[in-house]
C-alpha cells in the first residue's frame, strides 16, 4: 500500500494556493500574446501542465469553503441584478423624456413649418392679386388710351372733310338744341321761337338746295310753337306780389249787427178821462226805457284781435304765394283755389265798403281767369334731320384706327 499525501493547511492557505496558479496563469496568458520561439513554447506547454495539476490539487483541497462563497456570491449577483435594473430604469426614464421632448420640438416645428406655408400662401395670393390689378389697370389705360386716339383721329378727319361754310351748319344744330331745351325745360316758347328763327337764318346763308327740306320742318317748328298760347307769367306774378303788399292795407270790418225788431212807442193822450191808460202807459214806458232788452236774430261776426289780424294777412299772402308758384308749374287747380280761399278771407273780414278792399277783390276776380296752361308740341321735326346731316357732313371720311390684326 501506498502511503496518501494529507492536506494539511487551512482555507486561507488554500485559497492562496489556489491564487498562485490562478496568478500563473495570467502570466502565462500575458506571455502568450507575445511573439514566441520553439524553445519558450515547450516551455509554455510544460507550465501549463504543472498549473493545471496545481488547479487540481487547489480545487480538491478547497471543497470545504464552498457555501460560503455561494452565499457571497448570491448576495453579490441580487446587487448586480437591482443595480441593473435601477440602471435600466433610469435609462428607460430618461429615454422617456427624450423622446417627449423630441415630440414636442417636432410639433412645433410642424407648427411653424405649417404657419410658414400658410404665410407664403398668403404672399403669393396677395401679390397674384396686386399683379391682376396692375394688369387690369393696364388694359383700362391702353383702352383710354386707344379711345383718346379715336377721338383724335375722329377731330383730325372732321377738320378735313369740313367745307368752309360748315360752321354755319353746326352753329344752326346748336340752336336747335338749345330750343328744344328752352321749350320743355323752361316753357319759354318766345325764347325758343327765336332760337329756330336763327338757326334757320343760319341755314339760308348757306344758299345749299339740299338743305331745303331741313328748311321746311324748320318753319314747320316755328309755325307750331307761334300757335302756343302766350301766358305773362312775369306779368301775372308781379300782380299777385303787389296784392301782397296791399293785404296789410285792407281796413278790417266792424262788428255785424243784425238789425233788431221795431217796437212803436205808446203815446199818453191829453183827455182826462184817460188818466188811468195814461198812467199805465208812462209805467210801462219807464220800466222799458228803465231796462231796455231787444231781440235779433241771425249771426253777429265779432272783430278781429290784432293777433288774429296778422294770422289772416300771412294766410292771404301764403294762399297768394301758392298761386305765384303754381303760375311758375302751370297747375291751374292749384292756382284757381289759392285765388279763391285769398277772395273768400276778403270778403269775410275785411270792411267790403272801402275803396282798397274793392280793388282787391276785382283783381283777384281778373287772376283767377287768366290761363295758366299751355300745349307744347312733344318734339321738334327739324332736330333730328339736322343731327343727321351733320353726322353725314362733317363724320363721313371717319375710319377706323389701322392695326396689323385688324388693318383698315
């Protein structure tokens, strides 16, 4: 039998028993990753096998030393894992808020991004409407600009087609329309009459027998308005404004009595045997001349106030003025019922004795009859026949303006 090799050292030498080995090979590891020769390398391999065998011998003798190191060794790994969860849930956390905060920047950064947008649309429809505007305003010039040269043009060919005696011919059209304005405008026929009556001395200085048939409806006009009635009515208002002045003239009548009842008076007789009839008859002239009471029948007009005066004069001399204005419009109700209302005033209120109120009413009487409407004729004959000869006279070499599309 052979003899077996006790161990007798302790843990704490067994573990450095252990270490040494363990140191080994670390130094044969760190030897290993330098470049070796042939002999280091037997070397090496010969080291190798002798930790190894230590190793072994270490691990055999160590055994008893084993649950205390499991229990270290537990404890250590359960700290590691909470370590590495602490750790990871920081990590996570943090990662956490990263990300938020990158959602957030993101948002607003598609928020302005979509506010940018909004703002260039914005622009650019502004400027495509400044520049539709501006286009517009272009087209309107060249337009007025195309215009003003028709007219130009339009004066140019009228100056070369005019004859010397042209004037003559549109001076008479200006007179025609200045009739025809002074007739339905104003109703003064005078004044138009003598504006046709020029017109046609104009178209006889022309000594043109093509004119005579405008010459014709001419005389024809001025036959026409010599026909119409001739109404003063410069004449009839200065009459209505003189009887305003006289309302404050007319003397107002005195109060109206009605005339009252005749009593004969009884008379007492010289007979003495009478003396009781002549008794009662002194006694009942006494007691009637005592209080004396007579009976009418009928209105009694009282007199005017001077308040009340002056309100009757202004309503005579408005009733008159609304006559004066109806002359001017030609309303002849109108006109017929202030002459009369001012008549009716007079007659009532004023004293009809008196010389003043008299005349008053006698030429309110002669207004009254006098016309005031007239029949003007609805239009011209002689107008639009000289409005057509001028436009043949004086526009007929007019072109259009000469254009590579539309060349003349």
């Amino acid at each position: 039998m052979t003899d077996k090799k006790t161990n007798n050292n302790t843990p704490a030498e067994n573990g450095s028993a252990a270490a040494k080995p363990t140191n080994q090979q670390g130094q044969a590891s760190a030897n290993a990753s330098k470049p070796q020769t042939s002999a280091q390398k037997e070397a090496d391999k010969k080291a190798t096998s002798s930790a190894e065998k230590s190793a072994t011998e270490a691990k055999a003798t160590a055994q008893p030393a084993a649950p205390a190191d499991k229990k270290s060794g537990s404890k250590t790994g359960a700290i590691a894992i909470a370590l590495v969860i602490a750790l990871g849930a920081g990590l996570y956390y943090h990662g956490h808020q990263q990300t938020q905060t990158q959602n957030a920047q993101v948002a607003a950064l598609q928020q302005q991004l979509t506010s940018m947008k909004a703002a260039l649309a914005a622009n650019q429809q502004e400027t495509l409407g400044k520049v539709e505007q501006s286009l517009h305003g272009t087209d309107v010039s060249i337009t007025q600009q195309e215009q003003s040269i028709q007219g130009l043009q339009l004066a140019l060919a009228e100056m070369k087609g005019r004859r010397p005696n042209d004037w003559l011919l549109a001076e008479a059209d200006y007179l025609v329309k200045m009739a025809g304005r002074k007739l339905w405008l104003e109703h003064d026929v005078v004044s138009a009459t003598v504006l046709l009556e020029s017109a046609d001395n104009r178209i006889a200085e022309l000594n043109d027998p093509s004119l005579t048939p405008v010459r014709k409806a001419m005389n024809t006009d001025i036959t026409s308005l010599k026909s119409v009635a001739r109404i003063d009515r410069d004449g009839l208002v200065l009459r209505l404004t003189s009887l305003q002045e006289q309302v404050a003239n007319l003397p107002l009548a005195n109060a109206i009595m009605p005339e009252a009842e005749v009593v004969e008076d009884t008379t007492v007789s010289t007979s003495v045997d009478d003396w009781k009839t002549n008794l009662m008859t002194s006694l009942q002239n006494f007691s009637d001349h005592f209080i004396t009471y007579r009976k009418r029948d009928g209105s009694v007009i009282p007199l005017l106030s001077p308040k009340q005066d002056f309100y009757l004069q202004e309503n005579i001399k408005s009733k008159l003025e609304t006559a004066i204005k109806a002359v001017y419009r030609e309303e002849g109700e109108l006109y017929s019922k202030s002459l009369v209302m001012a008549k009716d005033w007079a007659q009532q209120f004023y004293n009809q004795d008196a010389p003043e109120t008299q005349s008053f009413i006698k030429t309110l009487d002669q207004l009254a009859g006098e016309g005031i409407e007239a029949s003007y004729p609805t239009r011209l004959q002689s107008q639009p026949l000289i409005t057509d000869l001028i436009s043949e006279r004086l526009r007929n070499q007019v072109k259009p303006i000469s254009t590579e599309e539309n060349p003349a």
